[in-house]
C-alpha cells in the first residue's frame, strides 16, 4: 500500500466513482461503481493509476461528495421502479423546473438535492449489502446526515 494513504479512500476515475478500502490482511481492494447495475465491482488493477494519479482523470474526492457522485452516476446509467428510482426522479424534477425558468437551483433544493442524494446512497447500499455485494457501505452515506 501507498505510504501515506488512509483508507478508505475516494474518487473520481474518468467520471466514475471508484472507492479504495482497507482489507483485512492490511492490502487495499479498489471497486468501482458497475454502470449496469449500481453495484460494486472489483477492480484492484486500477489501484496504482488512481493511487499515483498516472491517468490524469483522477479526483480525489471527501466521502460526502462521494456519496453524491455515487448517486449522481446511478440516477443517470440506472432505470428501474421503486422508492430509490422514485426519489431519483424527484431530484430530476427539481433540477428540470430550475433549468426550464432559466436560473440555477436555490440553495434550498441543493440543500434538499444533498440529502435526497444522501439517503437514497444508503438506501441503495443496503439492498447491495442484502443481496451479497461484498463491496457495499451504506456506512459512507450514514456518515453524511442532513
């Protein structure tokens, strides 16, 4: 492992959320979010590119943003129904109202954007934690309260 690396740690990869967390033997995994289906997949090989920042598309991220680049991504790559996909299509109305009269959005609904984006995270983690992704932490999201 990188010296002065803590983990777990948080990314940007070329647009993609890309996480490095610690193993139990003291090594790192690297997972990156699957643009099928939200989930986690492994890929360790791209540990020294993020690590040493070779790519030059790589950003290192606090947990927060994280989190809100983690459902961003979803919410775009992901369709399906239920309460997650209807709280994704919410933080959609906001910004289509905002984007249709012409102005930003209000600090109000970022605010409101932020946490919906925060709860939907966990919301989704668990159902990956639940049905075995090994790479899932709804943790990250719960650390983000609003």
């Amino acid at each position: 492992m990188s010296e002065g690396l803590s983990l777990p740690s948080h990314y940007l990869y070329y647009s993609s959320p890309v996480k490095i967390v610690e193993t139990s033997d003291g090594g790192a995994r690297v997972w990156r979010v699957s643009i099928d289906t939200g989930g986690w997949q492994e890929e360790n090989d791209l540990f020294t590119e993020i690590v040493f920042d070779i790519g030059g598309e790589v950003f290192r991220q606090s947990p927060e943003d994280f989190v809100q680049e983690v459902e961003r991504f979803r919410a775009h790559y992901l369709v399906g129904e239920g309460p997650i996909f209807a709280l994704y299509e919410t933080v959609q109305a906001l910004r289509d109202a905002a984007k249709a009269q012409g102005r930003p959005l209000s600090p109000k609904e970022r605010a409101l954007i932020r946490g919906i984006r925060q709860r939907t995270f966990v919301m989704f983690e668990e159902q990956l934690r639940a049905a075995g992704d090994p790479g899932a932490d709804p943790e990250v999201g719960a650390d983000d309260a609003t």
